[in-house]
C-alpha cells in the first residue's frame, strides 16, 4: 500500500472515531420513560425498553427501577432484575436490601441471594424465611437460577428442605437442579425414597438426580421412566439440565430417547430430545433422524440436521449442499455454516440471500456470514447494521468484528468507536455506518 493511500485510510479512522471516545447513541426515550415501558403491558416495547436499558445502564435509571421492579408482573421483574445486576455491585447493594421488604418474592430471593453472595447475614436469613413460605413453582424457578453456585450451608439446607413426596415437578425439577449444582451431599438420602412414589414424574426427576450424582445404578430407572408413555414433555424439560452438560447419557437412556423420537410422541417439542442424541454421536439414531430432515416442523428438521453433522457418517456432503436450495431459511444457513466448518465455502451466497432477503432466520444468517470472515462478507454486513431487527443489528455488528479483525489483524475498525450501538435506531446509527462505509471504500484493497 502506497504512502497516500495509507494516510488516506489513516485520516478515515480518525474521522470514524479511532481517537476519540466512543459516543454514546441513543436512549429513544428519557429513563424514566424506560422504566414505565418496562413494567408495561406491550411485551415487544417491554423488551425495546429492555435492551436499551441494559445496553446504557443510565444512573438516572437505577432509583427508579428499585422502586418500581417489585410492582410489575414478573416477566418484567426478570428484565428489570437483569438490568440492575449490570451495575456496579458499589450501588446495587442499596437496592438489594430495599428489595427485601418487597412484596414480592422473586425480588426477595433475588436480593438475598445477591446480599448472601457478598457475605450479608441478612441476605441469608431472608432466603431461608422466604422459603419457608409458600412460593409459587414459576417465581421459584426463576429465583433459583440466580443462587446458582451458592453453596451457604442455611440456603442449601432451606432449598432441600422443599423436597418432598408431594412436591409438584414444577418445583422438584428447579430444586433438584439446584441441589446438584452446589453438590449437597445430603441430598441423595432426601431425595432416594422418591423413586417409589406412584407418580411416573416425581420417579423421573429422582432418578435424573440420582444418576446425575454418581449413582449409575439408577440408569434402568431414569430409561424406564422416559419410555413411560405417562412422562409429559414438561417434566421432561424440568429434568433436561440434569441430563445435559454432565457425563454421556447412558446407552438405555439414549435408546428411550430414541423410542420418543421414533414413535412422535404427542405434545412433545422433538428438538430438544433430538439434540441430545446428537451430542452423544448416537449412530443408531442416524436413521430416524434423517426422515425428519423434511419435518413439517422446521424446528425439528433443523434440529435434525444438527444432530446427524455430529454423528460419523450422519451426513455425506453432497446431502448438504442439496439443503442450500431447500425452502427453509434456517436450515440453507444451518447447513452452509456445516460446510464452512468442512473449509467448503459453497453456502456463502445462500447465507448473504438469507441475511438480505430472509424473514425468520436473519440473525442466524449475520452470525454465520462473520464466521466466514471474508473480504466478500463485509458490506453485507455492513448493511445490515441498518435492519430495523435489533436482532439482527447486534449479529451483524459482531460478526463485522470478528471479520475486520481477520482481515486486518494490526489495523481494523472498532465498530463501537464510531457510535455504533446496535441497541439505537436505525437513524441514530446512520451516520456511524457512514464512517465504517467510508472506511471500508479505502481499507478493502488492503494488502495486509
């Protein structure tokens, strides 16, 4: 590169922001406006509000959640309590212990557990009398997930404590998910007399548990109880993070999982047994699985797809490629992503005509084209960093990243110090891509 072209994409980068301080886009509505859209009833603006609450994190705007976080309805509690853990512990402290006097227990939980974290006796105290309290299954649930790792012997004892024979799977599955997490040794004596209960869910979500805490023993138990044409798929999901991301599933379990694929059981959502199967490279599965790759639910040919990449011999190419023209969006980019993870990058156009032209699977689209990280990806990157989908947007700025620091390892353009912010308007960040097009023009025939 001559000397006036590098002084050309040098004078660019400064004026795209390389300088300076990145600048801060667009909160489209005032914080307080933020916190009411949050609360609110429209779930799609709650979400708008959400995302650009946890992108800017105001100050102005942390008051004003911990006085009105505890009195929405909870989905909205979830948002709000994610975007004030994204402050800094110094300032959430105070709200933590405003929250447990709160009416509601999700917020109590989630507050002690946070004060429990930080070494507060009162977080403690106030989860273990919360618990000794009627919680309804889906607060617990969602509580819970925030005490992950939380290993305070008092929390452990009041978590084990609502393990009973009566207890409702809504609250089994979290409980025991739970219990495994921070090892409690004393859980399987609790938890062992469950097998014999005369409820085919309670046997399944024990025997999960058991199997899952070294007892390979109860294997048999865990088939027999997925086989058991009683098992409801929400029982089953209930115990799906106790068989995922631990030891290999067991060769009879992996057989009954394959006897619900095989037979469709009714009311059940087949991916998510499906991926299970794949993650183990099940070659007995390999067939089934194949006749779903045209399921009239795309999630399920999908998930099927995925799955037999995984399997040896699941998949030759040439039965990829063909799914590059198939109808399914999703499936053309699931199945171009395979190849270029084979150095085949034969998909490339079908994911750009996705990303460009596609209504459901845009964003899986922009993810896949930054993993190509190639010269011929970045303006359609680029342009979509304009899409009216947040979604989208956010893809797209990551995988323009991950692309310009391929090609231009010592000198590229961090999108963010140009004002981009994916969580802005499009018309707030239509100058920002204006810098990043600029910039592109002169650094694309770059020779390093």
């Amino acid at each position: 590169m001559n000397a006036v072209r590098r002084l050309a994409l040098l004078c660019l980068s400064v004026a795209a922001g390389l300088t300076a301080a990145p600048v801060v886009c667009g909160l489209d509505e005032d914080p307080a406006g933020l916190v009411r859209t949050l609360g609110g009833d429209d779930v799609q603006a709650r979400y708008d509000a959400y995302r650009v609450l946890l992108a800017q994190h105001p100050p102005e705007a942390l008051p004003l959640l911990a006085k009105a976080v505890p009195a929405m309805p909870l989905a909205a509690q979830t948002f709000g309590v994610s975007v004030v853990q994204g402050y800094p512990a110094a300032v959430t402290k105070a709200v933590y212990e405003r929250w447990l006097d709160a009416d509601g227990a999700y917020v109590r939980l989630v507050a002690g557990f946070q004060l429990a974290r930080a070494g507060e006796a009162k977080g403690v105290a106030a989860v273990v009398e919360t618990l000794g309290q009627p919680v309804a299954a889906d607060v617990l649930s969602l509580a819970l997930s925030h005490a992950y790792g939380l290993r305070d012997p008092a929390i452990v004892k009041a978590v084990r404590g609502l393990v009973t024979a009566d207890a409702p799977p809504a609250v089994l599955g979290p409980v025991l998910y739970h219990l495994q997490s921070v090892d409690d040794r004393e859980a399987p004596r609790v938890v062992g007399p469950l097998l014999s209960s005369a409820a085919v869910a309670t046997r399944m979500l024990a025997a999960a548990f058991l199997w899952r805490t070294g007892d390979e023993a109860r294997a048999a138990e865990l088939a027999a109880a997925i086989a058991s044409p009683e098992l409801t798929y929400d029982t089953f999901v209930r115990a799906n993070g106790l068989l995922s991301n631990g030891p290999r599933l067991p060769e009879p379990v992996l057989a009954a999982l394959l006897g619900i694929v095989e037979g469709a059981r009714e009311g059940w959502f087949l991916s998510v047994v499906i991926e299970h199967l794949g993650r183990w490279g099940y070659a007995k599965a390999a067939p089934a699985l194949r006749k779903l790759l045209d399921d009239a639910q795309p999630a399920v040919g999908k998930a099927a797809f995925e799955a037999l990449s995984r399997i040896p011999g699941g998949l030759t190419a040439d039965a990829v490629r063909a799914i590059l023209t198939g109808a399914d969006e999703a499936r053309r980019v699931a199945a171009a992503d395979l190849l270029r993870r084979a150095d085949d990058r034969t998909g490339f156009d079908a994911v750009v005509g996705v990303l460009r032209t596609g209504t459901k699977a845009r964003a899986e689209a922009a993810r896949v084209l930054g993993a190509f990280r190639t010269r011929a990806g970045v303006e359609p990157l680029v342009d979509a960093l304009l899409d009216p989908d947040l979604s989208v947007r956010a893809a797209a700025e990551t995988g323009l990243e991950q692309t310009l620091y391929a090609l231009f390892p010592y000198r590229r353009l961090d999108v963010a110090t140009t004002g981009y912010r994916a969580a802005a308007t499009p018309e707030a960040n239509r100058a920002a891509v204006d810098r990043v097009r600029a910039w592109w023009v002169v650094a694309k025939d770059a020779d390093w």
